[in-house]
C-alpha cells in the first residue's frame, strides 16, 4: 500500500499569471528532462508552472531539479508509476488547466497558445484537448514522421526549429495522450489516473474512458499544437503488465473498440463526438474478450 510519507512535495511558486499547470512524471530519464523543460521555457507563448514527479531520481534528476527554483516537484525514493505520480502532482497544481506531458517531449513553437485559443474558443470546461507529436518512427493517423533524432545525442534542434511546422495533417478526433489538457474541475470529477493502471499502461485510453462516462464528447487533436517525441524512452523499460486485460475487465471493451468506435482517434475533426453505435460483430467480438480475459484470470 503506498503510504503518504513515501511522497514528497515542494511547492515552491506562487500563482501569478501562469496558464497551465504542466505535469511531468520522469523516471531516471535527466537528459530527456532538461530538454523538456528548456524546450517549455524557451518556446511557450504563456507562463506555466511546471510540476515534475521523481520517481527514483538516483541519475542525478533530483538533484539538478532542488537547483531549478522555478520548479515545483515532488518526489518518491522508489518508481511508484506514472498514475500515482500525476495524481500527487495534482496536489501542487494552482492553475485552472492541467497538461500532462512526457519527459520526452521538446515543446514545439507556441505549442501552449494553440490550446489555449482552443480553449477560449470553446467556452466551456467538458473536453479533452491533445498536441500532435513529430516522431522519428512511423506510427499513426494522429502523429507526423519527421526524423529529427532518436535520442538526445542525434537531436537535431536546429532543423526542428526550421522544419516543425511541415507535415499536413488536420485537426483530428480522439484526443487520448499527451501532451493533453482537461480543466481541473473535470480531472477532479474522474478522479485522476487510475492507480490499478500502475505504472502507467493503458492508464492514457482508460482516462479518456471515464471522461467519456463523465459526458465529455469533445476530443480534438490539434495540428498546430506540436511535440517532438522521442518515444516511450521509461516505458521500454518494462516488459511485463497485464493492463490489457485489466482494461477489458473494467469496461467491458478493448482499447482498441474504444479508440475506433468511440474516440474514432485519427479522423478528421468534424465536432462533438455522436453516440457509440456498435455493430452485432463488434459487440460479439468484445463479449468474447471480456469472458477470455474472465478465464485468465481466474486461472492464471
């Protein structure tokens, strides 16, 4: 059972004008985070506040972190997981919007005002807003495949700098990781990552999951919003999680039925998201899973 004295806290900024409250769980990664964090203090068009969760820190993270006194963090002297660390790092947020973001993102040019006329734009707290990641793999529907570097030592910043904003692609729906922005009144509503997730897999499309039980039907990626993403650099790590199932045992569904059926992540952005209206196939297919998944474990 995690103890509340297995966390520390230093809050140590005050509220005065930042936008965002930017959270940023980090496991032994201080290369990766120094370049988030310089990325975020020279290319945000707004003031935020950072909060960074320790997990470990025994590669000098910590350390650079207790000189750094623009920065509020909080601290774990074992890796209590991405879902444990957001949810202490709520505790330190004095703004009205929370961003969770990884450690091994560079924040693109004006990437915060992009959300945020976004956001003043709505009018409104119920959505789930994402960035859209460069990364130097292929990947999906909601990213561009541009090659600046695979790790730190082969970045290239400099043609970053020049070249971020190539890469058409639209707004897009299904909004699901980061870096992401909900408004506090509504993390608090869902209650913040789900521990049972730890250390962190399928906590991203679980959260979008209760959002969408919380009623919240406006998920929308945005183009102009951009990250460089190195790419699940702590994640990568770990080899062995049975969220998968845990996911299905939850709700009835995979991740994958709700990031097709219902986020329909990587369309087209058209407006607030309709009804899921799955087909007899579809249904089938999950009642399948779920009562596999009820075997498993039982017998495992």
């Amino acid at each position: 059972m995690l103890r509340e004295d297995v966390i520390e806290k230093n809050k140590r900024t005050k509220a005065s004008g930042q936008y965002f409250s930017i959270l940023i769980p980090t496991w032994n990664n201080v290369a990766y985070l120094q370049n988030c964090i310089s990325s975020i203090r020279k290319n945000s068009f707004y003031t935020h506040q950072i909060i960074v969760h320790v997990n470990d820190g025994s590669d000098g993270t910590l350390q650079w972190l207790q000189d750094q006194k623009d920065i509020d963090y909080c601290y774990s002297k074992n890796n209590i997981g991405i879902c444990y660390a957001l949810n202490a790092a709520r505790e330190l947020v004095h703004t009205d919007y929370i961003v969770y973001m990884n450690d091994d993102m560079y924040a693109c040019p004006d990437w915060d005002k992009y959300l945020m006329d976004e956001i003043k734009s709505i009018g409104h707290n119920n959505f789930f807003l994402s960035g859209t990641a460069i990364e130097p793999y292929p990947g999906n529907n909601c990213t561009v495949y541009k090659n600046f570097g695979t790790d730190i030592a082969s970045f290239d910043e400099t043609r970053l700098l020049l070249e971020y904003k190539e890469g058409e692609i639209q707004d897009w729906q299904g909004a699901t990781w980061p870096p992401n922005v909900v408004h506090t009144s509504v993390w608090d509503l869902v209650g913040g990552y789900s521990v049972e997730f730890s250390p962190g897999f399928y906590s991203d499309p679980d959260f979008s999951m209760k959002l969408w039980h919380a009623g919240i039907r406006l998920f929308k990626g945005l183009s102009k919003s951009r990250v460089y993403h190195f790419g699940s650099k702590s994640t990568k790590r770990i080899s062995h999680h049975k969220n998968y199932q845990k996911f299905i045992a939850k709700w009835g569904i995979t991740s994958s039925t709700l990031t097709k059926y219902y986020l329909r992540r990587g369309e087209p952005f058209n407006g607030l998201l309709p009804e899921e209206n799955l087909s007899r196939g579809i249904k089938i297919k999950n009642v399948v899973k779920q009562f596999a998944t009820a075997l498993k474990i039982l017998f495992v």
